[in-house]
C-alpha cells in the first residue's frame, strides 16, 4: 500500500532501482528534521556526521542481500539500544552531565546496520523508560505533532513524534508497560510489541524486566513493521530463549490472507472507566471486522484485570530499575545520589533497593503462573481486541503532577502492562481519532509467538481504513 509519505519499504525500492541514493534520502530526512524538530524535542542527540560517512560508502555498494532496507533514515531511542562512542543518556541527568558514552554496540544496533538503515540520530526518552508520557528533566518535553500541547505517550515518545512527522519512515522503540503500543496510539502510528524472546538483548543482557520489555519500532505502514521484524528476529548465541521462526517471514504473512478469525473484544474494566472516545474506537474496528468476515464476540480473558498484577509488576521493574542504576554508577564512577535521579525514579530505585531476592522471584513466579491462566482464552479465541490506553492523548504535564501523576498513569493503564507480563506480541493500529482530531489507537493481542496473525489481520484493517489519509499538524510536506 502507498503512503502519501514514502514508508521504508519505498524508499528502499528507489534506492534499488537507482532513482535515489542513500546520501540523497539521509539529507532530505537532516532537512526535515532541522525544519521539524525544533517544535517537537524528538531527537535529543544528532549524529549527522557518521551518517553521512555511512551513507556515502553505502552509494557506491551494492546491498547484501539480508539489507532489504539499504539506504533508509533512521532513529533509535536513547534506551537499551548502544553504539560503541555515541551517546546515552537514557533521560537522565547524571548521565547527561557526564556526557556518557556508551562502551560497547548492542546485537539489535548490530541487526539494524545489517538491514541497511542509516542512523542519524537518538530519541527523546522519559528517565530509563519509566513512564508512559516522554518528558524527562535532563532533556525536555516531546511535543506531539498532532497538538503540540499534547503527550507523545511513552517511553518511545521521541521516536513516535519522529515517525508520526515523518522526519523517518522508522524508528527504533521498546516496551515494558506499553511503550511502543501507548506512543503509537497517540501518535497515529503502527506499534507491534514482539513476543518474548523474538529481538536479542544480547550481549551484556539475557531480558529485562523479567522478561517483560522487548525492542521493536514504530512505523506507518504494516510493511515497515514486518520488514523490520524479520531483519531483527535473530537469536544471537548465549541469549537465554528466543522465539520460534515464523512458518513464512513475516513480510510473506503479510500477503496471505488470515481467513476466518474468531475475535474477542473489550470495552471495559473493572480497574476504571473507559473514555467514550476509546470505546468507539474499539466498537467501530469490531463492527469493521464484521464487515470483513470475521467472527467478533464481546469476550476477554477472565484474569485480564487481577488486581495483583501491578504489585508484582512494580516489584519486578523497581528491582530491575535499582539494578541498572549501580550498573551506570558505575559506569560514569559514581553512585546516583538524590540529584542524580527525579523524585519518581529516585522513590523508584529506593523501593526497588528494599526487596529480597526472595520477593523478586515470587513476583517473577507470579508472572510464569498468570501467563497460564491468560493463555487459556486463546485455545478458544485467535486474538484480543481492546483499548490501547482508557483515555485520549493527555495534555504534557498531567502525568508529571507530583499530586495527581500516579492517579493518572493508572486510569490510563488499564490494557497494556498484561502482555508484558505474559510475553505475547499485541499490536497498536491507528483505528480512529478523538472527538477533538488526536489519534486513538486500538490494540490486537494474539497468542504467544502470533505476529503473523497481527499482521495479516492488520494488513486488512490497513487496506480498509483511511489511516493513511491523515497528517498531524506538524508534518513533513
């Protein structure tokens, strides 16, 4: 399918076919993101020079065969993803201060080159990923280019806002609780969490958060997405599991149609109430699914919302978070004391610096035992229709107030956290827009090691849908 705004998957076809070089395509995404990031705080580190050495070398190379996106802009978020001498500040000012470099190149950096993707530069992220709305002290707020008073979500903020602008076709992005589905629902994006397993965190890590965050991207078009997944669904040696190979790449599934899908949905919760706006989002995709031949039954899994869930949850990521942190303490040569860290964070880390190792391998077992008993609805159903967040893109600010903040992040989180905690791949498509015009996604769950049945279903609502009509505010031309 064309976009109005050339995806990856075109550009890199210009570029085979000799109508453009990647020296070419790496100015005009500079020239857009000079023009365009000024209003958004998207891109916090620029690294033009090195691309454009890349890109040079690249013109006069013929692509190997496994770059089948050779030549393509692209940005990565200043979080787990490393490039040996570059930047990383992981929305922290300690970091930032001591103008941290990182000291070795992550696998996923390593599959990213090898896909032929060009990167220029690293996205705005909140403080190590630890909230759904991307505006950290050390570096700023990301503005939403649909309204510029609004939240990109997060943690992948930086990146959606790129993307949704169109300065980059693609993105680099990750998820813990949601942060490549919630910056994609507001951003008007396409944003598929992988299964467990599927992309390395190799080589200094075997999985973070229990095994709840992964790496992926936020794109626009569903090609995008399966392309980049299968250039970067390779298990690297020493990583602790990895997910099956798809029976076809993910690109091939993309052109075989899903047949009949028996579909459960969701509109509410007994955790909180569901915006009006969300509902229709959810209830308009189910009627269109109908349309399409499908069989939709309001039906969920029964252990959707046990109320345990967040304080094992909180458990696993204050732990994982305390880790990290005397990880980078020691990397810059010096513990993070209380003006090293925003109060969130800071309370965060502390928590986290209390549990046993007895507490954290409960909440771990907690995990393995609630997986369980959400993969039975699956045996009966092929995927899960729901909300992405319970409410529309919130104003910058409200998830940063100190009194309200936390009440907020739990109104909104209401669908998302479940399937980090039991590793299957969920998908957020850009299905629909608030009564005020910012973008409302919807999220497609499928059963563990699903993403091919995401993106064929996905590929339809794609062809039936006017997703691609729409232009936020700020937006390349």
């Amino acid at each position: 399918m064309q976009n109005a705004i050339p995806d990856g998957v075109e550009l890199a076809h210009l570029v085979q076919q000799g109508k453009a070089s990647p020296v070419e395509l790496l100015q005009d995404a500079i020239a857009r993101a000079n023009e365009l990031n000024p209003h958004l705080n998207a891109i916090i580190h620029r690294l033009d020079e090195q691309a454009h050495t890349k890109a040079q070398k690249m013109s006069n190379q013929k692509a190997p065969e496994e770059a089948t996106l050779w030549g393509v802009p692209f940005l990565t978020k200043d979080l787990t993803v490393m490039t040996e001498g570059d930047p990383y500040h992981a929305g922290n000012v300690a970091l930032r201060d001591a103008d941290y470099r990182a000291e070795h190149t992550t696998h996923l950096a390593t599959m990213f080159d090898h896909l032929g993707l060009i990167n220029f530069g690293r996205t705005n992220t909140p403080e190590f990923g630890g909230t759904v709305t991307t505006e950290p002290v050390s570096h700023g707020a990301c503005r939403n280019p649909w309204n510029l008073e609004h939240s990109t979500g997060g943690s992948s903020g930086g990146s959606a806002a790129a993307v949704a602008a169109g300065i980059v076709p693609i993105a680099h992005a990750n998820d813990g609780g949601g942060s490549i589905r919630i910056p994609a629902s507001e951003c008007g994006l396409v944003g598929l969490k992988p299964s467990r397993g599927r992309v390395s965190f190799g080589p200094k890590l075997g999985e973070s958060w229990g095994g709840a965050a992964i790496d992926g991207v936020v794109t626009r078009t569903l090609r995008d997405t399966a392309r980049v997944l299968d250039g970067v669904s390779k298990p690297w040696p020493g990583d602790p599991y990895w997910a099956p190979p798809p029976k076809l790449s993910f690109e091939e599934a993309l052109s075989t149609p899903p047949g009949q899908l028996k579909i459960g949905f969701v509109t509410d919760s007994s955790w909180g109430p569901i915006h009006r706006d969300c509902i229709d989002a959810v209830q308009k995709t189910a009627l269109l699914l109908e349309d399409l031949g499908h069989m939709v039954e309001d039906s969920s899994p029964s252990p959707l919302f046990d109320d345990e869930l967040f304080h094992h949850f909180r458990i696993v990521m204050a732990a994982n978070e305390a880790f990290s942190v005397n990880k980078l303490g020691e990397a810059i040569g010096k513990s993070f004391g209380v003006g090293d860290m925003e109060g969130d964070t800071r309370a965060l880390v502390e928590r986290g610096r209390t549990y046993a190792a007895t507490d954290y391998l409960a909440s771990v077992e907690w995990f393995h035992s609630y997986a369980r008993r959400m993969a039975d609805w699956w045996s009966e159903f092929d995927l899960l229709l729901t909300p992405v967040i319970a409410q529309p893109p919130p104003k910058l600010g409200e998830l940063r107030d100190r009194e309200l903040g936390t009440q907020r992040l739990r109104e909104l989180l209401l669908f998302t956290v479940q399937f980090n905690v039991t590793g299957q791949p969920a998908m957020s498509l850009p299905m629909h827009t608030s009564s005020n015009g910012l973008p409302i996604g919807v999220q497609l769950v499928a059963a563990m090691h699903g993403e091919s049945s995401l993106l064929q279903l996905g590929r339809q609502l794609e062809s039936a849908s006017n997703w691609h009509d729409r232009k936020p505010m700020v937006c390349a031309a």
